[in-house]
C-alpha cells in the first residue's frame, strides 16, 4: 500500500471499504489504504510517515488511544466507537479496531488500526429519532409538535425576526439555535448575547461596538455582536430587560438595517437575522408602558410560545433518555436507566425550572449514583417529598378509596366491630361490607362484634 | 497578544476539541509562560475559559467547524490544524513566520492559507479538495 497495490494483500486491503493504517513503534504511518484516504480526507502521500494522530485526528488519541492500548497490553481492540475529524473540519463517527503487527519471527514492528466510517449508520439513527427531534430540542408532546412545525417554516424564511416566548428553561436559545441551523444562514455565525447580563453602557458596546478613541480606554476598533454576526444569526436573550434608551437604537437597527458603532461616523449595514427571546410577557409589559409598543411590533413578526414542562410531562422520560446519553458521554459513565419508582417522582414534580432543571437533577444524580440505575434516592430532597404528596391525591379513585376506609372503621367501631349493624348503619349490603373490608385492608379485632368475650367463656 | 498553544507529548495536540492542556505564550514577553489544564466537558467550555483567561489567539489542531465558528464568534483569532513540534511552532509564531505552510496538518495545507484570509474558511471545504 505504501507504494502501490503489488501483492496480493494490498490488493484486498485497496479494495476493502473500511479505512486501513498500520504503525510502526514510532506511531509514524507505515501504510494508508484508499478507504483511510477517503474517510479521513487525507492522501496516502501526505499520510505517510507522519505521527498517526496527526492524520487520524481521533477524539480518543490524547487519553485513550486503542493502539497504545493494544501494544500495551498485547490484546485486541473491537469495534470501539469514537469519532475523527476529516480534513475538512467535519466530526465523523467510526468504529475502531487494533491489532498488534508482527514480523515474520514474531517480533512486535507496530500496530495495525482498521475503522469503519458510521456515518450513514449515524444519519439513519438521527433520522428514526429525528421523528421526536428538532435540533437540540426533544420531544413527542404534540404542543411541541406544533412548535416544531413553527421553527421549521420560520427557519425556511431566512430574514424573518422572531420572538421567542417561554418561562425560564424551556429551552428558547435551544429553539433559536435550531432556527439558525435549519436556514440557509446555517454556514454563517449563531451569535447570543444576554441583554440582562450586561448593565447598558456595556451591553450597547458589546451589540454595537466600538471605534478606537471613543471613550478613555478604547484603544483599538472593537467589532460589536451584530457585525460578528455577519450574514448569520443575532439572537438577543431577555430582551424584556433592556433600558428605554437601548431599545430605541435596537428598533432603528431593525428598521434601517443599520447601526452605528460608538464613536463611529457612518453607519454600518446590518445582515444579521435577529431572533429575541425572553421569559417575561412582553405584550403585558407593553400595556403598562415598560417596552416600546413600535420594538415589540418589530421584533414579534412571528411569535413562538415554548410551552414549560409540567405542560408536556410525557417529554419527561424522553428527556431523561437523552441527559442520560449526554451524561453518560460527557462524565464517562455508564448509567442505564431510571428506576421506574425515581420515573414516578420525576412526573409528579411540578418543574417550576423546567428543562434546566431537570437536567440538572440528572446530572446531580450521576454524581451520587455509584451504580448503573438512577433510583429515588439519587433525588433530591424536595422532589422526593413532592412525590409522597402526590401520592394520596393524584386521582379521584384513591381519593374515594380512602374516604370510604375511614368512613368503614369509625362506623365498625361505633357499633363494636358488629359487621351487621355496621352495615345497616352505613345502608350496603353486609356482603358488600365484607368485599370492601377486603378490598380496602381493613384489619379486624380478634374478637368483634360477632362474638362477645362472655360467649367464648 | 496572548497565544494558547493546545500541546500534548511536546507537540500540539492533535484534537482541540478533546485537548487537555494549553500553553499561553505572551507576545511581549514569551519566556513567561503559563500551562492550563483545560476543563473538561462541552468543548465550548474551553473557548469559555480561554477568553477569560484573556487569550487572543488560540493555535491547535483539528477542530470541529462549529467549536471553530463559536471560538471566532468569541473573539479568538484561530489558526487551526497546525501540527508539529511545540517549540518550532511557537518560535515560529513568535517570530512573526508563515509557519502555516510548515507546520499544517497532514491534508490540511489549503485551508491554512484560506484561513488566513478570513473567517469561517475552516470547516468549508470538501473533503478531497486540497488534494
């Protein structure tokens, strides 16, 4: 392979369609198959004697790489998943396999590394899961559904300013990410900027920017958000926090597509979709004269409502389902699956945080759980005490059957546990009683009213 | 300017997105150098901790388009897919050399030169193209 296909195994390894290198105890390339060449937009030629890590670029590489392994320990390495970054910048997911490389006196020479391009594997699985998938954004609530449908039409029509709506953690940069992604401004940058974070000197400087000289301390021009943002996305988070005096510069900003950086002369044009989001109800803020009524019509050319968690708790174990994936990848952990006890909490809590939140009870939970299942005791105190006192009210039915169990023992001792008279007095049927003594775990005396103690004497 | 030089085994480190350690090299005075441990987590994370650590330039391996767009979003001038030996590639750097051509990464060599002149020429190119 190093020079040509001549014998009979570089013959088959040129025509095998997963990738091919072999090392020697230098970790420098040895030999690089037309597949290695395609999957890792490399050529044979540039691949040759080269450190393997600089060709392969593999995310396991640094700290856990399967050749180093395998010549360590002298044993194999079987379809390990990772993922290479090809000459083009693009993450490919692979499966990986080592050998040891011996001479013809069984001399250890190198390692030989075969991958395998997951690529297609990876779209069909992000297709099928796609179905409850926009983005970041996950869910199979139909009120998400719609949401969906939404961002997917705003997305198409790339100059469109957009105002996200929702409580805190309902995922709006999520929503707003996902808009920027599926346009055609997708190559172009996603810049976000919190305009509740910054007082509002800082935060006109930072949207706008600034020339040199134009206040003590400018030394150099500073490029502001809406010029990085080039021919992308700007989306401005907590927009309802933003001064009077902001927000009359941001509503010329949308209305000439321009803007004036501080201390500039001439104003720059301005490309950049602006996508707004914020938690508090800016209609209602409008009404009493906090936002300008003219921003307000500007920015919510079309308006998406984020709907909160306890409104879509069928999403909650889909959710789980992808933190714990996350997770599992980001802390290298193995975690299976939640408990379907540590499940019940989790839907009957009302998640005031929404999605954050719970993502940050999975992520407390990996920390605390030693094992491989999430249970109720990885939980927080204040979720496990919300699911006890879901429990006596969640339905009708329970609420029923205990009433009636308290109503059954005060009349059973009231006639001295006399099942006949506490039937007649309650107005059933005694067989009826005797079900529901049954059916509601209504223990009974030893002795009752059926038997008098000077009977049995 | 501050530098950070993502470095692994005295090289730079193959894979920004996974890189462990980062040396930051101060234009003006380059023989006082700092060594960063990289935190772990979204690689976002690292352009986080780079900025506010006030690097202005981060020079590193292979990185993904997106970490790559977000870290030029944040301000950092990015020479990527530069490999080689960390000190030749510092020198280099210090010494204001167009190390690009020297030091890219196997494959990588056109995209330098695109990078050069401006933002975003990273993760554009086909796979196959430079070759």
């Amino acid at each position: 392979m190093s020079g040509g296909a001549t014998t009979p195994t570089d013959a088959i390894l040129e025509s095998i369609c997963d990738g091919v290198f072999t090392v020697d105890k230098q970790w420098r390339i040895t030999s690089f198959n037309r597949a290695a060449e395609q999957i890792t937009g490399t050529s044979r030629e540039q691949a040759l004697g080269q450190p393997c890590s600089e060709v392969f670029r593999c995310n396991l590489c640094e700290t856990a790489c399967p050749l180093r392994q395998t010549l360590r320990d002298n044993r194999p390495t079987v379809n390990r998943d990772a993922y290479i970054i090809n000459a083009a910048g693009e993450q490919v997911p692979i499966s990986i396999s080592t050998a040891v490389l011996r001479d013809g006196a069984g001399n250890i020479i190198g390692g030989a590394e075969t991958f395998r391009d997951l690529s297609e594997v990876e779209a069909l699985r992000r297709q099928i899961s796609g179905r409850h998938r926009l983005g970041d954004l996950v869910s199979r609530s139909p009120a998400m559904h719609a949401v969906f449908e939404l961002i997917t039409a705003v997305a198409a029509s790339s100059d469109t300013t957009v105002l996200i709506q929702g409580e805190t953690g309902t995922g709006k940069e999520l929503a707003a990410r996902a808009i920027h992604n599926l346009s055609s401004r997708a190559t172009a940058p996603f810049v976000a900027v919190n305009c509740g974070a910054l007082p509002d000197n800082l935060l006109e400087s930072e949207l706008f920017g600034y020339k040199k000289g134009a206040f003590t301390g400018a030394e150099r021009d500073k490029p502001g958000r809406f010029e990085l943002a080039g021919t992308g996305s700007i989306f401005l988070d907590e927009i309802g926090e933003i001064s009077p005096a902001l927000q009359v510069r941001l509503l010329r900003v949308l209305q000439e597509r321009t803007f004036e950086p501080l201390g500039a002369t001439t104003s720059q044009p301005c490309h950049a979709r602006v996508i707004a989001a914020t938690n508090r109800d800016l209609q209602q803020m409008v009404d009493e004269g906090r936002f300008r009524r003219d921003l307000f019509y500007r920015i919510q050319v079309v308006q998406i409502d984020l709907p909160p968690l306890r409104r879509r708790s069928e999403d909650i174990p889909l959710l789980c389902e992808h933190f714990i994936t996350h997770f599992n990848k980001v802390l290298r952990r193995d975690i299976r699956a939640i408990t379907p006890a540590a499940m019940g909490c989790l839907m009957t809590y009302r998640w005031p945080g929404n999605i954050r939140e719970l993502e940050n009870i999975i992520e407390r939970a990996f920390v605390i759980c030693p094992g491989n299942y999430i249970d109720v005791e990885h939980l927080p105190p204040h979720l496990r005490r919300c699911a006890q006192a879901a429990v006596g009210t969640t339905t009708i039915d329970t609420a029923r059957h205990q009433s009636e169990r308290e109503l059954i023992i005060a009349t059973l001792k009231r006639t001295g546990y006399n099942r006949s008279a506490c039937a007649r007095e309650l107005g059933i049927h005694k067989t009826t009683l005797y079900r529901k003594i049954k059916a509601l775990g209504i223990e009974l005396p030893a002795s009752d009213g059926r038997r008098r103690s000077d009977d049995i004497s | 300017m501050k530098a950070a030089f993502t470095v692994w085994n005295n090289r730079i480190a193959p894979v920004f997105d996974v890189a462990g350690t980062a040396l930051i090299v101060d234009e003006k005075d380059s023989s006082a150098r700092a060594t960063l441990s990289l935190p772990d987590g979204p690689a976002f994370a690292r352009i986080d901790f780079l900025c506010r650590n006030g690097v202005d330039i981060l020079i590193c391996g292979a990185i993904t388009g997106r970490l790559h767009n977000y870290a030029v979003n944040s301000g950092l001038e990015v020479h990527p897919f530069v490999a080689g030996e960390q000190e030749q590639v510092i020198t280099a750097w210090l010494q204001h050399q167009p190390f690009e051509q020297q030091f890219h990464m196997p494959g990588c060599g056109r995209r330098w030169r695109q990078q050069r002149q401006g933002r975003g020429g990273c993760g554009r190119q086909r796979p196959g193209q430079d070759r």
